[in-house]
C-alpha cells in the first residue's frame, strides 16, 4: 500500500509535467471532479464515478477550471479569472458558498488540497516567476516555497500530506522534483533531455 502510494504520487508528478493531468480528480466520496467547455466556457462539474448523475457546480462566463477536492468536509479547490485574472477559489461541493482565496493580478492557479484538507498549494508568477506556494483554506498565510528563478509549478501532494511534487526548468528543461511540504530538501526526481 506504501508503494503503491509512492508510485501513484509519483506518477502524477509525470502526468502533470506532460500536462496530461488534471481537471479530473476522484474523491474519498466515488464522485469525481472534472472541467468541461461543453456549455461554452469552462465550468466545473461532478459526477459519480460510473459516469452517470452530472451536475454543473458553476455557472459563470469566464473559465472555471482545475477542480481539486478537499479530503475533508467535501469542498472543493479551482481556479477562474471571473475577477478579471486567474484566481483561486473554494466553494461547497454542490456549488454554494464560493470563496476567492486569492487576490493579485498575477496568474494564480492550480490549486491541490492537502491531504488533511489544512493547506492549499497552487502556482502563481505573482514574485515574476512561476513559483509553488502554499495557503490556509481561508486564504490566509500564502507562503513561496520555491523561491527560484525558473518557473516551477503544477504541485501535487504526497498521500501523507509531508511532501510536494513540482516540475521545474531550473536546471534547463522540465524535471519533477520533490520537496519537504516547507519547502525545504528539494530533490530532482527525472533527468531527462526530453521536452514534457
Ligand atoms: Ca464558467
Ligand atoms: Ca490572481
Ligand atoms: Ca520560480
């Protein structure tokens, strides 16, 4: 079970670095999230995972997109530039209560709920470059933990909540790379010389 959450967390790194990820997550409920332009601009929906009972969480012109669940409470994570930019926002899982977390001209987006449903990390080019950050779910607390020159994004937590996947070009070219959930011990995980 270790193991297979290690390689589960570890391939979501890879998927996220190929940008073949996202907008598709299961909850510790069977229903899953996931971001569709069907109705003409990007909304966030949910079904059971049979596929069957879909319902539209968001009705807005602008583009809702990337939802993640909280493993807590049953809310929900996304990001939508409603408010002119991208921006992260919670609400409940039947749509209610929508709350922006952020407020920054910057692109802010991503966001990945913590295992203990505590934090919420996302990426942001806010400081000039992309960087993964971490906030309390009332958006208080928005800490950089990257702090890097090159762009580093697309976080995805380990299933004990203590590490964080990224990718990153700082050393030439898309890599994965692990970190303490602090920020601090980062590992490459890939050497590759292809383009993700
Ligand atoms: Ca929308
Ligand atoms: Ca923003
Ligand atoms: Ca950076």
């Amino acid at each position: 079970m270790k193991m297979y959450g290690f390689c589960a967390f570890f391939l979501v790194g890879l998927l996220a670095v190929s940008g073949l990820v996202p907008a598709l997550t299961d909850s510790p409920y069977g229903k899953i999230l996931f971001d569709s332009k069907r109705s003409g601009n990007y909304e966030i929906y949910v079904m059971d995972s049979d596929g069957s009972n879909v319902r539209k969480l968001t009705t807005n012109n602008a583009d809702d997109m990337m939802p993640s669940w909280s493993a807590v409470g049953e809310k929900v994570a996304f990001m939508s530039d409603r408010d002119g930019n991208w921006e992260i926002y919670v609400m409940n899982s039947d749509g209610s209560d929508v709350r922006r977390l952020t407020n920054n001209p910057a692109a802010d987006r991503m966001p990945v709920w913590s295992p203990d449903g505590e934090k919420i990390a996302f990426h942001s080019d806010r400081d000039g470059n992309f960087e993964v950050y971490i906030m309390n779910v009332d958006g208080s607390n928005q800490v950089n933990l990257t702090t890097n020159s090159a762009d580093d994004g697309r976080p995805a937590w380990s299933p004990d909540g203590k590490k964080i996947a990224f990718h990153s070009d700082r050393d030439g070219n898309e890599e994965v790379y692990v970190m303490n959930a602090d920020g601090s011990d980062v590992k490459r995980l890939t050497t590759s010389t292809m383009i993700l």
